[in-house]
C-alpha cells in the first residue's frame, strides 16, 4: 500500500511542477503546510483512538491525501483554508470511517467539497499572474497576527 501510494505522489510531480509554473510559490507552500497538518491531525487521532502511529503515517494515505487536496484548492488561499480542509478530510474522511481501505469517498474530494461549500469565494478566486515566494509567505506571515488576536 505504501509503494502505490508513493507512486501516485511521484506521478503527481509533473502536475504540481506544471501548477508551480502556471501560480507560483503559493501551491509548494499550500503542499507544505497541508502535509504538515494532516500528519499532525492523523496523528492526534489515532493516538485518540489508541492505535499505532507510526505504521498510520508510513503508508503515505494522509500525505496523499494532504497533496492532493493542496493542488486541488487556489493557490493563493488563505492558510487556514488549507488547515481546515485537511483537518476535515483526515477526520471525516478517512478516520470516522476506520481508516486506510474503508472510507467510501475520496477524502481529499471530501474536504474540497466541504471548503467549497463552506467557503466559496477563497475557493473560486485563483491567482491571475505568478506567485513569487515571498507572495506566498506573506499570505501565511500577515495571517497569523489577525488569527491569534482573534
């Protein structure tokens, strides 16, 4: 399981090279952040449910769950887009329903269709133009101050 999975996730290089030229930095930092989240969620819930971590993680399920919601949605939407988005398809997606093999949906396609639902402006409004680095961090630096204050 954790060799297909790891080949999808090679065969998706070309796309996200292709999403990187077409909008910039803000797909390889929206990849980033969402792997981070889904590992961190997936994590948290099977120690919640008391089942092993580690063997959870290697098989490569969140982290391709997590890339294949993140070249899904904009790239310039906001970081918490991507937060909420992951957090939903790991726990309503894939782990509600017993984990790797028995969820009847996508759980990548659950969370974008939860996102868009829920949050249709960020998810229809795409950048028109390149997106240096510093863009896309910017969007996640400017964030944080507005979302700890609140």
């Amino acid at each position: 399981t954790s060799q297909m999975m790891r080949q999808v996730i090679y065969a998706l290089v070309l796309g996200i090279s292709a999403a990187y030229a077409f909008f910039g930095w803000g797909i390889i930092v929206q990849i980033f952040l969402a792997v981070v989240v889904a590992i961190a969620v997936e994590a948290t819930f099977l120690k919640i449910r008391k089942h092993p971590i580690k063997p959870a993680i290697a098989d490569g399920s969140a982290i391709l769950t997590a890339i294949l919601l993140a070249i899904s949605i904009p790239s310039i939407a906001p970081w918490w887009i991507v937060v909420v988005g992951v957090s939903f398809a790991i726990i309503f997606g894939k782990q509600l329903y017993g984990g790797l093999g028995n969820n009847p949906f996508n759980p990548a396609m659950l969370g974008y269709a939860f996102l868009l639902i829920s949050y249709p402006l960020p998810m229809t409004t795409w950048a028109s133009e390149f997106v240096n680095f510093s863009q896309a961090f910017d969007v996640i630096l400017i964030l944080i101050p507005i979302w700890w204050t609140h």
